[in-house]
C-alpha cells in the first residue's frame, strides 16, 4: 500500500518544465534613476557646441527717475556690456559598445541582443550625464556657486531655518531644492521634531516633501561623504536668468536631446562596434540662480519618547 501512494500519479512539475516557456523580462539594472535634474532643466539648443553668456557690465550705472512736476532735466543713460562674456562649451559623454554577431544572430528572440546592450549602455551615459551636471570641475553646479551664496548650516542638520535661508539667496522664482534621499530624509526628521511635517506635491506622476511651496527633488549625484552633503536650491529658464542645460541638436545618428548612436562597423572577429556619444553641458547664467547649503549632517536621529 505504501507503495501504490508513494508513486507518481500525474506529470510532475520539472518534467513539465520541458515543453513550457518561462517569460523572460528585458535585464534590469539597479543602477538607473529617475534623473529627475535633466527633467526639471530648460534644455537650449546651441550652435557649433558652444553658448555664451553676456552680462550688463555695472547696472548700478543707469541711471532713471520718476518724472516730477517741475522742469528737470530727463537722465541719460546707457547699458554697458561686459568685454567677452563666459562660454560654455559642450562636454561628451562616449562609449562604444561591442557586440559579437553570433550571439545577435543566434539569441534574439524574444529580446533583441543589440537593442538591449544600447538601452543598458545608454541609461548609464545618461547617469554619468546627471553626475556630471552637478559635479563636473568646469560647469558643474556645485562648481560655479557664487561665495555669497553659500551658506552654513546652523546646527550641522538641514532645519527648516537652514532651508528658510537657502530661499533668501534664491528669492526670484525658486525652481527646487536639489539633494540626496538622505538629506531630504534629514530635513523630514528635523521637521517632524519641530511638529512643521512638511506637504507633498505631486511631479511627473511621483510625490515629493516641500518646504514653503518648493519641491525637494531627489538625487544620489550629489553623493554623502563621511555623513556630509549639500543641498542645492536652484531656479531654472533663459527667461528667469537662472540655470539652463545645453545640447547639440541635428546630430547623426540622434536618438534623443543630445544623444546619438552610430554604427561603426565589423571587425575581423565579427564583432560589431556602435558609438554611444551624449554631448550636454550647463550654464548659470546670474550668481543668485543657485545657493547651497554646505556639509549638512544626514546621521543625526531622535529617540522620540
């Protein structure tokens, strides 16, 4: 009798394995984010990779009045220009991919291998592209931050009064804070000790903390080290005068706003070769477009009782 029970009496689940198809998804990567900067920028297009900013040279100068009643003599004036004003030119973000033909030839279905090694490739030029507007040497945000507008946090954690500062410095329509999930998680503490639980917004189908009205955007390019950071409050737009990102448009082979993909051939091993080039950059066009809030402490918690 033990025996009759212990035998199979239907078709097993790893035979039946044999004859079935698993669904497969596309490779996830961990390391893609929303890139919500690139998304908050006013993107221009600019000519021959490069964008120059003029500025009024001393509009302390020009000189108005309020007409009066009497017979005083109207100012003259004019607008004096800088000499040459700042240019910014594109930077590049590149790499090729390769790809051996036999295994795109051979293994394809039901995902496309070269399809798939482009998407990866490029999701990761466009986070280099995020890293590289706030932190690269030459246009990065965090690098042309005028000393008058940076300020220090009062008690090493980000406080309501700290951000209440930032906006002082950015006073003429602030865009949005920009800072790590920890310092916004920081602010959140400081604000719920203080019983001031910042509201929400809701953004491109997302919610996201503000503090007087001003979205806190997410981002882990501006990185925590030893348990510091910063936290940027930005204003954004040509018209605004605030800070602006800058593309190549009309490039060959162009996917997307500064993004192209070229084949570059087969070599003698059958393997196929395809550039990847993202040509960006950024420009703050008036010193109080952007203030930081500098070496902001993301450890400190509350044991609430």
């Amino acid at each position: 009798m033990t025996d009759i029970h212990e035998a199979h009496t239907a078709l097993g689940d790893v035979a039946a394995r044999t004859l079935s198809n698993a669904t497969k998804t596309v490779p996830m990567m961990g390391t893609i984010t929303p890139r919500w900067l690139v998304h908050l920028l006013q993107w221009v297009p600019v000519e021959a990779g490069i964008y120059r900013v003029n500025k009024v040279k001393d509009p302390n100068a020009i000189e108005v009045d309020c007409s009066a009643k009497d017979e005083r003599e109207i100012p003259a004036t004019f607008v004096d220009y800088e000499d040459w004003g700042r240019e910014y030119v594109l930077n590049a973000v590149n790499t090729a991919v390769d790809v051996h033909t036999r295994v795109s030839d051979l293994y394809s279905s039901p995902h496309n291998q070269i399809k798939e090694q482009l998407r990866l490739t490029i999701e990761t030029v466009k986070e280099r592209q995020e890293s590289e507007l706030i932190n690269n040497k030459e246009y990065g945000l965090l690098n042309n931050i005028a000393a008058s507008q940076k300020v220090k946090s009062r008690t090493g954690s980000p406080t309501p009064d700290d951000l209440d500062e930032l906006l002082t410095k950015v006073w003429k329509e602030p865009a949005f804070f920009l800072a790590h999930p920890q310092a916004i998680a920081a602010f959140g503490r400081e604000c719920t000790r203080r019983g001031v639980p910042p509201p929400t917004t809701s953004l491109f189908g997302s919610q996201f903390l503000t503090w007087r009205g001003v979205p806190l955007i997410p981002s882990d390019k501006l990185y925590v080290n030893k348990g510091k950071t910063n936290i940027l409050l930005v204003r954004t737009g040509e018209s605004r005068q605030g800070v602006v990102g800058l593309y190549q448009p009309n490039l060959p082979g162009q996917q997307s706003m500064g993004l192209s993909v070229r084949f570059m051939g087969i070599n003698h091993k059958a393997i196929a070769s395809y550039l990847v080039s993202l040509y960006c950059s950024l420009a703050v066009l008036t010193d109080d477009a952007i203030a930081v809030l500098e070496n902001v402490d993301v450890t400190n918690y509350y044991d609430y009782k």
